[in-house]
C-alpha cells in the first residue's frame, strides 16, 4: 500500500561522517587550486571553457552538493526500478546503521562534474546493487563490462545546471577508457599523486595514498 511505499527513501548509501566531510572538501579544493594553475591543464582548459583565452576558476565552476555520500541505490521513493527488491535484502538490513571504513583512490575532474572514486571491500560489495553498471550503459556503453562496484563514487561539486547522478557516469567514462588501454594522454606527477588526462576535459588523479573516511550506511529522504 502507500504506507509501505513511503517507506522506501530517496537513496540508499554511505554517509560520511562530519570531520571527514571537511577534511575531504578541503582536500577536494586544494586539488582544484593546483590543477587550474599547471600548464597542461590551462593547455586544455578550452575543454572547460569551450573558448579559447577564457580562464576558468575551477573552484567557482563547481557548486556543492551537500551531504557527502556514496550512493549504493537510488530508489526515488520506490519509483526507482527495483527499489523494493534492494530495500528488502538481507544486507541491507542486517547492515543499516552500520559503520563503514571507505577507500577513496582516486579524485576526478570533468567539465561536468568533480568527484572521488570509492574503492569497495567485498563487505561494502552486498551493499551494491547487482546491476548499478548495468544501468548506465545507455550513457556509457562498456558499463556493463566493468567490475561490481566501478561507479562508487562521492560526488564533490557539479557544474551549473548539471545533476549529481552525472559523477557516477563521468566516472565510469572515465574507467572504460582505462580498460580499453587507451592510453592516457598526459600524466603529471603531483604532490597528491599522479594526474591523468583523457582528453575532452577528463582528469583523474590518483592518489598516493588512499582517503580513508568513516561513513555510516544509511538512508536518505528529501
Ligand atoms: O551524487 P550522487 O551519487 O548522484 O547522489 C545523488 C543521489 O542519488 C540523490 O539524488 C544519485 N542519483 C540520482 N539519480 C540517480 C540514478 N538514476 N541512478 C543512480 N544514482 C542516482 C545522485
């Protein structure tokens, strides 16, 4: 019944707790002031721009998007394909309320979106939605022939007019390209770790040493 529906949250995810919160937007912002003054960047900062001789503050060009969080399952209330069917597993349940340790090992930049990529433990795998990858092959077709888990993600700001569900799919973009071997058009070593370009606008920066934040596993509604 409507009762039963109404139950079901926005999404489901891990939600870091607030001391990380912080340390990880500082960290986030930091990266975006270094990267905005390297000359490969600036070489290709028409990707941003889509003109040339505009500069770009990337620090700005994001908006945040509050609560920092890695979206296990997007259920839009119930309407969302099988919100229900995830909302009564067993991990789900057994595991709500539970505190998790995640690995953030990458940070990424696109024109669209600016996020960290969340490496998950087979324990934060029963979390993940079988065919989270899957859902995304209309947007970025090899999805689906990626690992379980290649789109956790903590999305960190958005561009104007972009939506957060974006940072999962520039991430994925981003991982399809690393599988195909394609190689990578530039790599700059820098303080945090090395620094990727994949042309059009996509950064990836992994990191030296991984991001652990402690996040609680829960539910959100709006
Ligand atoms: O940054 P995110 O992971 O992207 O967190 C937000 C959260 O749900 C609330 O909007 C994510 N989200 C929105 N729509 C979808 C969708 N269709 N599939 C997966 N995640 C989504 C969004």
């Amino acid at each position: 019944g409507p009762l039963e529906e109404m139950s079901i949250p926005l999404f489901f995810g891990f939600f870091l707790l607030s001391s990380i919160q912080d340390k990880i937007r500082c960290t986030s912002m930091d990266f975006l002031k270094t990267l905005d003054t390297l000359e490969p960047f600036k070489t290709h900062m028409t990707d941003f721009t889509g003109k040339p001789d505009k500069e770009v503050d990337l620090e700005q060009y994001f908006k945040a998007t509050g609560t920092l969080h890695c979206t296990t399952k997007y259920c839009n209330y119930g309407k969302a394909e099988g919100a229900k069917e995830y909302a009564q597993k067993q991990a789900v349940k057994d595991l709500y309320g539970s505190t998790f340790e995640l690995a953030l090992g990458a940070l990424f930049v696109t024109p669209r979106t600016v996020g960290a990529r969340v490496s998950l433990t087979e324990e934060q795998l029963l979390l993940w939605p079988d065919d989270a990858e899957k859902e995304a092959e209309s947007s970025v077709p090899a999805a689906a022939s990626l690992p379980l888990g290649s789109r956790a993600h903590i999305t960190l700001g958005c561009a104007e007019g972009v939506e957060p569900v974006q940072t999962g799919l520039d991430l994925l973009d981003i991982l399809a390209l690393q599988q195909e071997g394609q190689k990578a058009e530039l790599v700059v070593e820098m303080e945090l770790g090395s620094l990727t370009y994949y042309g059009e606008g996509r950064w990836l920066l992994l990191l030296r040493e991984p991001i652990c934040a402690l996040a609680c596993f829960s539910s959100y509604y709006k």
